[in-house]
C-alpha cells in the first residue's frame, strides 16, 4: 500500500482542520505529513490537538479507514491520531498524487478562497492585513508565530468564539487562559491539561476564581480577610497581609503529623488549599468550592494486548506534551523505570524535532559515602547510579550525576532553605535538603526539569501493593511500610488524639473511594489504595518537589501526572496492572525497548539516602542543640528522642533518625515562622 497525496484536507465533524497538508504513506507505515506552509508533522498535530482539541477514533480516507497503519520511528507521534480518543477523523482528498514527492510550499494566505478570507479577518484582527498577500516563508519567526496563532484562532470558531478582536496575540500561557475564561467562565478548567493553579477576577461581575489542576500539581492556598480573601502559591506569601498571621493549633499540628495528606486545610489555622481538581468561586453572594474533576471507575473493556498499547499511547502523548519550552530543559533520570522510561521518550522526541545528534541533558544525585560502598535500608534495595549511567548511555543523554558529600547536607543554611521552602516542619531530612542541592546544580544549565513522579501511584509501584500486612490493615498502607510511623516526636501531654484523628479520616477516605458493582474483594481493596496513593501520599511528593524547585529556580514537570493516563489506569483492574506478578507490569510492557533490560526488571527503589556515620553523628549533634530550645522541648517528647541521641551513629535505624530530621526541622521551622501557637 502505497499513498501520497498533496493538497489534502483535514476535518473533523465537518469542519477544516488543515488544509491543502501533503502526506505520504509506504506499505503500512505513515512515514510523513507535510503542512501547507512547509511546516512538518509536530506543527500539524499541534495545530489539531492544542488549537482544535478533536477527540479522533478512527482516521478514514475518502471512507477507507486507515487506522491499521502504523508510524515510522521517526513519526512515532503520528500514531495519537488514531488512538487519541473516540470519534471519527476525517481526510478528504482534493488532489492524489501516485508518484514522487516534491516540497509543498505556498503562499501562506492559500489557494482556496474560504480559506483566504479566515486568514485575512484573522490577520486584520491583530493589525497585520499587509501580510495576506506575502509568503509565509517570508515573515520574520516573531511574524510567523502571530500569523500562525492568527489562524488558529480563527479556524477553531467551535471551540473559541472572542466577542471583541485583541490586539494581543503572543504565546504566552495567561492569554490562553484569559480568552478561555473570557469564552466559558467557571467552566475553563474542564478545557485545559497539564499543570496549573491561577486566579481570574472578572469586573463586571464582581467575581474572583481561583482554579488548581486536577492532581495538585501546583499548589494554590487562601485565606479569609476582612471583605473578602487573600490568596497566593505559599503560605509564607499570605502572612505578608497584615491580617493574616502565622498562627497553628491543635488542628494545625495533627494535619501535619498525622501524615495523612489531607488537602483543604493546613498547619497553618485559616489557611486553606484550594482543593486539586477544585475550584473556588468568591462573589456577592459569599464563597463556593466544588470539584470540576475526580477519578471514576469505569468499565476497562480493553484486553492486555491493547492495554499494554494505550498505556504507552497515553504515556507518550503525555510525555511530548511537556517538551514545550523556549528555555533549556532537561530530564531527571534516576535510573528507575519511570524516568528511564520518560527519558527516551523525551529524547526521542527531541531528535525528532530538532536533528538526530540532539541529546537531552539528565541528571541523577547520588553521595559520596553510597558511591564507594552502598549501604541498603528497608526502602533501598540497590545503587540508583550504576543503572542511571547505563539509562543514559542506552538512551544517548548527556547525563550528568551530581555526587553530595553527606557533611554538606547538614550545613544549617540549606536545611533552613529547605524548611523555608516547604512552610512546614514535615519533611525526609537528607532527602528533603539532597533534593534541594541536585535542584540548584540543575538550574545552572536548564530552567525546566521533566521527572517521573506519580508513576508508583498510577501504575502500583509501591511496596504496600503487594505487602498482605498492608492489604489487610484498616489503616493508611504508608504508615506501616515506610518507617515513618517511628519518627513521630510529638509530646503525648498534647493530647491531639492522633489515633482517633487517623481513624475517622480514614474512613472518609474510603467513602470518597468509586467502585464498580460487583467487584473482587481484593479489586476492591486495590482500588481503595490506589485512589489513597493517588489522592493523599501523591500529595506531599507533589508538594516536596514543587516547592524546592521553585526555590530554585527551576520549573519540575511531571507527566504521569496527566489526567487521561491517571484515569486510564485507575479504570484498569488489578489483574492487568500486575499481570506479570510485580510492581507496574503495564508500564515496565509498554517501555519495553525504550530501557535497558536491566532497568525493566530492577525492584522497586526509593529516593536515596545517606548512610554515612558522620552525617548521622551531625545530625545528632543538631537535634541535642535543637532540644536546647523550650518551645521545641514544649511539642517534642524528650524521652522520645534521647533514645537517638545516645545510640551509635552507625547502628541509628532509619525511623529514629527521622525522628531527628523532625526535631531539627520542627526548631528551623519555629524559628523563621516565630508562629502563634494556640495549643
């Protein structure tokens, strides 16, 4: 089967997508599609998904369908057309050509004169009528982008219509947001991807909204004042109002040590989050909160086969989508699946676009004392930096591992950035300030990092998946696996009734859980801890790594965070996403060939630590001088504690030295916050 044709237009449910596009096909393999402006594959589809936004099932060819073909490597991309959505994408035929394969180029303005005339009210819209008639090939990068943007706005009346024209067109994602607002009002959200939190406030209706992306991956917090609320991205930014003061209380403390992950309320007393997947309404009429988005559980009627294939379909599109940046970029690559996997995607991706020598930096951490003889715990069960370096050199990065010496890590000036940063006194310790550190090494050559957070989440990549203790117990699974249960140093005279808190949260959470009717016990269950996973653990990493990359600088996106696969895979039962009997069988399929065998098949690994006997005696050096304090010694349970202080430094198991992270951070926090406390 052989197919080249020029002149070909592009609609869907009736309406011109692109026209006058040249695509050619060999046997069953789809190996280019050429714009009318001589733009190449990526500008195309993005023109059809970012600007049009089709839902395409099938794609048919004058009534043939050709979804059977399959992409080239070098236009992988092309194979979201017939795998995006349901629904029909339809290719008319104006002109076929058999034979041979010439640039098509034209005059921007076009042949056709419907078309012509779009292009012309769109172009007299932003003041640029005398470049109807010139070709686009002509136009600056800055007038080829206005033009482009021109039409786009133009042609997709069905599903942006501007009462007035706008002088200003640019690329910037707050006009997009504006005119999307300006079109559906409270409704915006439920037509934007990725990650975003952003106010509008509309004048003529006196009305403020305040919007979170569906999993929280930007924060967004609020609090009441006088005639109205203040609102911002941190809570620090809110206790510059001269009515809103760093204020905690009982409540405040038990969100935070619960480590339940609720999201509304916060450490801090009237601070609140708007909620991911929520929205905020204030008017004359007071405030209003609701959900615009939630997980669903849906029937899954795809079998393994093509659950493998929509997996890396969703994963991919998803991946591609967060290469847009006019900055350099680079990629976290730690050496498990999840990042192996984005990273080829990535730099796939990227040599498409750009040439085939182009190489997308990475960067993974490691410490001095792990690099010259790992020490494992119940969470590490392997050295990330081997198989990062093998990742890199299989994937063709320019990779890069940037080695801390644990001595540094207890250097009081980064810890206190660290809690600074976070706004609260909850945090992994060395993990916390190591991150922090690899973040600033980044942002020296890149302002946008790509990571693979989430992907335990989506794809049941933890422990407690699998763990029976954890399957049975009536409780949150991360607080019987990850240790953290032990690092607790609350003073039990406070009486904050933990237990009980964690008990009736607990049992919210479950009431909040979709299920399907006639559901397995244990689908049940799984499903249960996923949303938990997705809902309330996902939280804090999201948090974690948000703020101390923007401490720095450094804009962190996280692609498994995109809604369509989260939902995907939440809707995916039990017995597929672990049909290979280990952690994340779907994605470890679907990366098959885009990671070496050995990073496919390495267990489960956490965020690394140091086990150095010098780090763990600073840092019990830092908590004695932490203890020294007496409003630290008023929340922190001393016999608690001094069990820690007193063990060896070599033999301090990983839940008591946490219970040291806490302690030291608890007295930094105080100290920067100087907060009310009304316990």
């Amino acid at each position: 089967m052989r197919i080249d044709i020029e002149n070909l237009h592009i609609a869907y449910s009736g309406r011109t997508v692109v026209a006058g596009a040249h695509l050619i096909a060999a046997e069953d393999e789809i190996t280019g599609l050429v714009g009318p402006n001589g733009s190449g594959k990526s500008t195309l589809l993005r023109t059809v998904y970012r600007h049009l936004r089709p839902v395409a099932g099938r794609v048919l060819l004058d009534g043939t369908d050709l979804s059977g073909l399959r992409p080239a490597r070098s236009a992988r991309h092309i194979a979201a057309l017939p795998q995006e959505r349901g629904g029909d994408f339809e290719l008319t035929v104006r002109e076929v050509v058999t034979v041979g394969r010439t640039p098509y180029k034209r005059a921007f303005a076009g042949e056709d004169a419907a078309d012509r005339d779009i292009v012309a009210r769109a172009l007299a819209d932003v003041g640029m009528t005398d470049h109807v008639e010139r070709r686009f090939t002509e136009l600056s990068g800055g007038e080829r982008q206005r033009v482009l943007l021109a039409r786009a706005f133009a042609q997709r009346t069905d599903v942006l219509v501007l009462d007035e024209p706008t002088n200003h067109l640019t690329r910037s994602d707050t006009e997009v947001v504006l005119r999307a607002y300006a079109e559906w009002g409270e409704a915006v959200a439920d037509h934007l991807d990725g990650m975003f939190a952003f106010a509008v406030w509309g004048e003529r209706a006196s009305r403020l909204l305040l919007v979170r992306d569906r999993l929280g991956v930007k924060p967004l917090f609020w609090a009441h004042v006088d005639g109205g609320l203040a609102f911002a991205s941190e809570p620090k930014a809110l206790f510059a109002h001269p009515e809103i003061r760093p204020r905690v209380d009982a409540d405040g403390l038990r969100e935070a040590y619960s480590l339940l992950f609720n999201t509304g309320p916060t450490i801090w007393s009237g601070v609140r989050e708007v909620e991911p997947g929520g929205l905020l309404v204030l008017n004359r009429d007071g405030i209003g909160e609701r959900h615009y988005w939630q997980l669903e559980a849906g029937p899954h009627t795809d079998d393994q086969e093509k659950t493998v294939a929509r997996v890396h379909t969703l994963v991919g599109t998803a991946a591609r989508s967060q290469l847009e940046a006019d900055v350099p970029l680079c990629s976290l690559l730690s050496g498990g699946i999840d990042s192996t996997v984005l990273t080829a995607l990535l730099a796939d991706e990227l040599r498409t676009r750009e040439n085939p020598d182009a190489r997308i930096r990475s960067y993974a951490v490691d410490y001095s004392d792990q690099a010259e003889q790992f020490t494992g715990d119940v969470l590490r069960t392997g050295h990330d930096t081997p198989y990062a370096t093998e990742a890199g050199a299989f994937i063709g990065t320019d990779h890069s591992t940037v080695v801390l010496n644990p001595r540094v890590l207890l250097d009081p000036e980064h810890r206190k950035a660290v809690v600074v940063a976070r706004d609260s006194p909850i945090g992994v310790g060395d993990m916390d300030t190591s991150l922090y550190l690899l973040l600033g090494q980044i942002r020296k050559h890149s302002t946008v990092a790509l990571s693979g957070e989430a992907a335990d989440e989506v794809f049941g990549g933890y422990p407690w998946f699998r763990n029976p203790k954890a399957f049975a117990a009536p409780t949150f699974s991360w607080l019987l696996v990850t240790g953290d249960e032990a690092a607790m140093p609350l003073h039990s005279e406070l009486d904050l009734s933990i237990g009980e808190f964690r008990d009736d949260t607990y049992r919210d959470a479950l009431a909040a859980v979709p299920h399907l009717d006639g559901e397995t016990p244990a689908e049940h269950r799984q499903r249960e801890m996923q949303h938990l996973s997705l809902t309330r653990w996902l939280r804090q990493l999201l948090h974690r790594k948000d703020r101390l990359s923007m401490a720095q600088g450094l804009e962190v996106r996280v692609p498994y965070c995109d809604h369509r696969l989260v939902q995907y895979a939440f809707a995916t039962p039990w017995a597929l996403r672990s049909f290979d009997g280990r952690e994340k069988s779907l994605l470890r399929a679907a990366g098959t060939g885009l990671a070496p065998h050995s990073v496919l098949h390495r267990p489960k690994n956490h965020y690394p630590a140091t086990h150095h006997p010098d780090y763990n005696r600073g840092l019990q050096d830092l908590a004695r001088d932490a203890l020294a304090d007496e409003t630290v010694r008023s929340l922190a349970d001393e016999t608690l504690v001094k069990p820690c202080l007193d063990t060896a430094s070599d033999q301090l198991q990983w839940g008591h030295r946490l219970r040291l992270e806490r302690v030291v951070d608890l007295a930094l926090w105080l100290d920067h916050h100087q907060p009310d406390l009304a316990l």
